[in-house]
C-alpha cells in the first residue's frame, strides 16, 4: 500500500469523521422479545416507566417508623419517647397514621403510615411495653424511600441502545415490563488470505494459520449485543474478496474484513473499499499502535458501514474494539460510545512506547496498579491475561513505575 503511512488519522479523529460523514443514527431491523430472554440484546426504542416507582413511601430497614423532630437531640443517656400506635403489616397500607410522639413498628419493605417521615433503626431503640425509647436522632427521609423517589411515570428507564443485562433487567422487572423491542444489527465478518486456514484445520502446511480473528471478533461482537455472521476465508484475489463482500454488504449492516499478513491482501480491500462512493473510504489508516493500517469506508445512501482491520490478531482485536466497537454503537444511537472504563492509575512497572502516535498496551491488575503485558501483534494469548489497555498519547513517549498512567478497562 504505497502512501499508507502518509495519510495516517488520528483516532478519535477517524471516529468523529466518519460519524459525521455516514450520518448516523440509521434506521435498523428491531423486534419484540420477551425480557426474560432478551439478555445480551439492545434496546431498539427508549423504554418508559409505566408507573410511579417505588408506588409508595416504604421502609428501607426493621425499625419504627416515626416523625423525625421528635427525637432530635436523642442520644443514650437523653433518649426520646415514643408511644407506639401500631405494627405495619408487610404488603398491607397500614389503616392508623403516626402523630407527633408516635411510631410504628414497621419491618424493611413496609409501607410508611402516614404522618411518618423517618424510621429509626431496631438497634438504636428499645421497646418496653407500648413505649419506645430512641437513643439515636434521624432526618428527615432517613432509612425510607419516597414514592417516585427512582422513577416517575412517563421517565426513561433505559435509553435506547442499553444492552439487557444483570445492570439493566432489574430495571424493567421492577416496573413491570415484560416485553422490549432489540435490534438487529448484523456485523458480517470476512477474514482475508492465502495463509489463512479455518480453526479445524488439523495439521498446517508451512506458511499457514488457523483462522483466529473471526473467532475473536464474532465473540467481541455477540459480547456487546451485536449479531455477528461469520463469511468465511477470502484468497488473496480481488474477485475472491469481492464475491464474499458484496454477499455481506447485501445481508449485513456492517461488514469487517481482517487482512492477511502479505501486503496484496491489504491492497485488495483497499482497493475494494477505493470502489465504494457516497461516501466510499473516508479513512486509510489510523495513528494508533498497533492498529494503524485500519480502514474505514461506508456507504451513506445505502446505510452501510464497512470496516478493513489489520491480520495479526491482537492488531485486528485492538482496531476493533478501539474503532470498530464505538462505530458500531453509534449505527443505531447516533453517539460513538467507547466500549471501555477509564481509570487513571499507577504503572506498576515502566510503560515504554514513541511519541508521535497513540500507543496500547495490554496490562493486568496488581495491587490496584497496571502491570503492562508487552505484547506482539500476532500473539493471541495477551488478551485472556489483560484487565485492559494502557493508553500513552500522542505526546507521551514512557511512564515511569509509579506514575500515572491513563487505564482503559474492558
């Protein structure tokens, strides 16, 4: 690829350009699903509350349910007094209120009698008989939630492109939604050269490697609730790349190529992807390392979104995640949201890299500080040890052991 290297785009840069050039969000294929089994899918509309949640004032702890300026000032050796009016039954809005120099027993869950503002908790008061005494002061809507207090009705439980998860499901169980529209967002994926074999080849020729990225990139996908479709091995041939690309471009929302290691392979999906118009190829190559030789083209009209990445693997998972992922969100959002959180912490051990470009360096966790994992970008094995990546930035060449490092983690 004569010239590649001269017309290198900064990353975010890349990103934001092409955003802007597709003119995301797109219209995309949607259905419902029960929520029970919509776990790892996106959310294709926002979702509302249906009701007030939580309905009603309730208690958050076993105590009594009392009016909070009656026992200001308590402590053990000046308790507060308090009759006691009655026992809220679980499940039962309670028939009595709470008036000044009152309380109720009232259990975690219970609903709050009227009159109550605060409860007191069980091992900051002592019951003798009819009468309670409080050794402890509460506010005002402590140790109680208020009706509405998370939700109001009409609110936004989850915005639209939230994933269902053990994060999100909760949200919709507790107000009672029980079906949601996901999308369908289809990620066709090609792995690309006369090297590469499939994974079950038993015995390898000289010069040939199983097939690792569509392994890696198909789980990456289904892993942020992407529907991946895996097209095979095209041959260093344009037509061998071509037949298979249209076929993905065709069925597929996005389509991702991931090069071989010779330089002709690059140069067919560069050229490929030379061939698409409106806009065509709006990035050749990124200032990253690894990760430079990454593509980015799409066609506007169509709605598409077509991706080369580099053939080594970690290169190939690095493009991906770091481009590819935000891109892919931002389809169905409009906002390219980065798949990773960053942390700002101490580099165990020195972090070497160059100015001049961004680099990434996978590392695990020790002691709460990064430990870099260097790496080549043909190895597989970094990633299954990796809490994440070191970012250095353009203008960062090392940090030392002990300095500050900017964290992103998976």
């Amino acid at each position: 690829m004569a010239g590649f290297v001269q017309e290198l785009t900064a990353r975010q840069e890349a990103v934001d350009h092409a955003v802007s050039s597709l003119a995301v969000p797109w219209r995309i294929e949607s259905e419902p699903i029960s929520t029970a089994l919509a776990g790892g899918r996106r959310l294709a509309d926002d979702v509302l509350c249906p009701e007030v949640l939580p309905p009603f004032d309730r208690s958050t702890r076993d105590g009594y349910a009392i009016v909070s300026g009656d026992c200001y000032g308590a402590s053990t050796s000046n308790p507060a007094f308090m009759a006691i009016s009655g026992e809220v039954p679980m499940g039962v809005i309670p028939a009595f209120s709470v008036r000044p120099g009152e309380c109720a027993a009232i259990h975690t869950g219970g609903i709050l009698p009227a009159g109550a503002d605060a409860v007191v908790m069980a091992e900051n008061a002592e019951r003798a008989g009819k009468w309670v005494e409080v050794r402890k002061p509460v506010q005002r809507g402590e140790n109680i939630v208020f009706r509405g207090e998370e939700f109001s009705a009409g609110s936004i439980l989850l915005d639209r492109g939230a994933m269902i998860d053990y994060r999100t499901v909760g949200i919709l169980s507790n107000a009672g939604v029980s079906t949601v529209r996901v999308i369908n967002l289809k990620v066709g994926v090609i792995s690309s050269g006369d090297e590469i074999v499939p994974c079950e080849t038993e015995k390898l020729l000289p010069g040939q490697f199983r097939d690792v990225n569509s392994s890696i990139l198909s789980r990456l996908l289904s892993s942020h609730g992407y529907e991946p479709r895996c097209y095979g091995i095209a041959a260093d041939s344009y037509d061998s790349l071509e037949g298979l690309f249209r076929r993905a471009l065709e069925e597929c929302n996005v389509v991702l190529i991931s090069g071989g290691s010779s330089v002709s392979s690059r140069d067919h999906t560069s050229e490929l992807l030379e061939s698409l118009t409106d806009p065509g190829l709006l990035v050749r190559g990124v200032l990253m390392s690894p990760g430079k030789p990454t593509l980015i083209a799409g066609l506007k009209r169509q709605q598409r979104l077509v991706i080369g990445l580099p053939g080594h693997p970690f290169s190939c998972f690095l493009a991906a995640y770091n481009v590819a992922l935000p891109l892919i969100h931002s389809i169905h959002t409009g906002i390219p949201v980065a798949p990773w959180r960053t942390a700002f912490l101490q580099a165990a051990e020195p972090v070497f890299g160059h100015t001049g470009i961004e680099e990434f360096t996978p590392f695990f966790l020790r002691e709460g500080r990064v430990a870099p994992l260097p790496t080549k970008s043909s190895f597989v094995k970094t990633l299954a040890k990796a809490d994440g990546l070191i970012r250095l930035p353009v203008s960062r060449e090392t940090a030392r052991a002990g300095e500050e490092v900017e964290a992103w983690l998976w």
